[in-house]
C-alpha cells in the first residue's frame, strides 16, 4: 500500500491510498479531507508518532540492498526470491485465495 496527499489552497486534502487488489490490479481510494479534519490528523498523527524510530526496510528488501552491493549472484537471487515471496504474500489471503 502506498499514500500520497494533494494539499489543496483552501486547507483541505485529498488522501489518496494505492492497494493491491484481485487479479494483481492497483485500486486507488481517493478521499477529500476538509481543513479541519486534515488538522485534526496531522495533530493526531503528530502525537502519536512522538518518539517512534522509523521502521527501516523490510528484513527482505534489506537482504536484497546488501546482496546488490555485495554483487554475490547467490545472494542475490535468493533475496529476490525471498522479496517476491512477500510481495505474493500481500496479494493472498493466508488461505491461498486472491486478496480482497
């Protein structure tokens, strides 16, 4: 999933998120904040993330960053695989099916 904002001149926002849906098709959710909710969630976000490290990568993309600079093929056809190993997990359910 991926967001983007679109700040508008009169304070209001639109949001917009980027899913993964079935058959691995990006769906894009818009929705249009007014000024005072897009202040209300920059305050609330703001709070809550008071003190939080970033996450950093991924283990997988990590692994594939090291073995790109390493040049080692091996390594990196493995941390490949592991890296598209859980981009196919995000787009199925733990039951095999496609994502809703």
């Amino acid at each position: 999933m991926t967001a983007r904002t679109e700040p508008r001149p009169d304070g209001s926002t639109v949001l917009t998120l980027v899913t993964v849906g079935p058959p691995l098709v990006l769906v894009e959710h818009r929705m249009f904040l007014d000024q005072y909710l897009t202040h209300s969630l920059l305050h609330t976000l703001a709070r809550d993330l008071d003190g939080i490290e970033p996450p950093g990568p991924t283990p997988e993309a990590a692994a594939l960053l090291a073995a790109m600079r390493t040049g080692d093929r091996t390594a990196l056809a493995t941390a490949q695989d592991a890296y598209n190993t859980r981009v196919l997990n995000l787009w199925t359910d733990t039951d095999g099916s496609a994502a809703a």
